[in-house]
C-alpha cells in the first residue's frame, strides 16, 4: 500500500498506526511523516505510539497478529 498523500511506500508498522489512531477500517493510509503534518504531530511522537500499541499487544501490528 502506498500513502494516499506523498504515494510513498507504507510499511506495515505505518498501516497498523493509521488504522489504530484514524480508522480501522482504513483502505488508504498516511506515511508517518505525513501523518505528523496531518494531525500537526511530531514524527516522533507517532513512533513512540507505535511502540506504545506494539507493548500493549494491539494486534493491528504484524508483531502481535493471531496466528491461526
């Protein structure tokens, strides 16, 4: 998937962060760095919610999914 702003490249790490904090049911994403200016956040800030979600277990990111 590529960012729906800048048509960069998303890593999963990026679609999982949108989907948690935007929409979840989200066909089109925002890289991090134009998720920051979006929401006028830092870049920083973002990645510090990645880790934050990942700790918690969400599993929106691929660390955490349900194997079956």
């Amino acid at each position: 998937m590529d960012c729906f702003r800048c048509g960069g490249q998303l890593s999963a790490d990026e679609i999982a962060i949108y989907k948690r904090m935007v929409n979840r049911g989200a066909t089109e994403c925002l890289c991090i760095h134009c998720f920051a200016k979006e929401f006028s956040v830092t870049e920083e800030l973002i990645r510090e919610k990645i880790e934050h979600f990942k700790k918690m277990g969400c599993t929106l990111f691929p660390c955490n999914a349900v194997k079956e």
